[in-house]
C-alpha cells in the first residue's frame, strides 16, 4: 500500500487500516476535493473494486470516510450485489469495521461520545449528523466559510458554485433557503459552509 495513503490518516490507526486493505486487496486513490461527496466505492471492470477518498480532509473525517467505503466492499463481498448501498447489511458492516477505531488514542476524546451515538445508526454520510459534523469540521483547517445556522434570518450567501441564497426561518433541523435567481426552496443542514454577502 502506498505510504501516502497512511498520511492522510491519524499514526495509531495506520496499522489496523494497512491490515484492512491488505486483506481486501483493494485500490484506492486520494482525489482532489469533491464539493458533493467525500468518497465513494466502486466495481471495477474486470472484478477489481477501488475507493477514492477526498485529500482535502482532516485525518479523523478522512479514517471515517476511508472505513465507511471498505464497508460498501465488504458487505457487497458478504451479501452480494442486490443490497441496499446504505442498508442494514452496510450498517452492520460499517458498525463492526468502526468499533476497532473508536479509541482515544485514535479520535480526540471529545469526539468518540458523538462517534458512538453516530455508529448506533450510520448514516448515508456523517454530514447528516449535525452534532458530528461540527465537531468534525471543527478539526478543518481554518478557512473563511460560515455554517448556515450562523447566518441571520433573510441574510444573503452564497455557495462554492455561486448560486445566491437568501436564508428563511428553521425548521425542525434543517434551514429553509431560497435561491434569489430562481425563487425555489431549498432546505440545508445546518453546518453546511457559505460564503456571507453583504
């Protein structure tokens, strides 16, 4: 396996995920960042299977995202390929390759109380899980994004692809945002990142 793959990961979990991968005989590649998806899992043709992980993440999200993809190919190993991608067999999968990971010698010990909630159910994605999210994001680089609940009430943003929102009132957990150029509702999370406008 490539010693840049181990990078991207935290030091105490490097071991366990070389393991992992050389069971698996898996290929996967660290992508430049992809503003709608961390990673993803694929069937190649010609029977090989590979997983592509975002280099653009902090090493906690990007161990989550790297597990969470090893687990598409495992339960499609053990179940077969009429499964649902995020189904109950992918959750069991997911939930019993995380267990080994969830240490604080791996994940700072603010975050495996949130980890452990996260993994009683597992989610499509981890942005899903708001508090999780956050804290995660809270791991990043610093940059100048600002989370939608930060934004006032009819205040104006925008996206990394220019599209111009105006925020509206909270719904139960997500933000109700309307698109200025085309007046249409969209519902955000709240920490998805924006740009502020004046």
């Amino acid at each position: 396996m490539q010693t840049l793959l181990l990078d991207f990961i935290p030091k105490e979990a490097q071991s366990q995920v070389e393991a992992l991968l050389t069971k698996d005989n898996l290929v996967v590649k660290v992508r430049k960042e992809r503003k709608t998806k961390h990673g993803d899992y694929r069937q190649l043709p010609g029977g090989k299977h590979q997983i592509t992980v975002n280099s653009n993440l902090n090493p906690f999200r990007f161990l989550i995202t790297l597990i969470h993809e090893i687990a598409h190919f495992e339960a499609y190993n053990t179940y077969g390929p009429f499964i649902k991608p995020h189904g109950k067999e992918w959750k069991m999968t997911f939930q019993h390759l995380m267990l080994p990971f969830l240490r604080p010698e791996i994940f700072p010990i603010e975050l495996l109380p949130l980890l452990a909630n996260h993994f009683k159910n597992p989610k499509a994605s981890s942005d899903t899980d708001t508090q999780l999210a956050l804290a995660l994001k809270q791991l990043d680089e610093p940059n100048d994004k600002t989370y939608v609940f930060e934004v006032n009430l009819n205040q104006r943003f925008k996206l990394y692809n220019d599209r111009v929102f105006i925020r509206g009132k909270k719904r139960r957990k997500r933000f109700e945002c309307i698109e200025e150029k085309t007046g249409k509702l969209y519902l955000f999370n709240p920490n998805a990142e924006v740009e502020l406008l004046e």
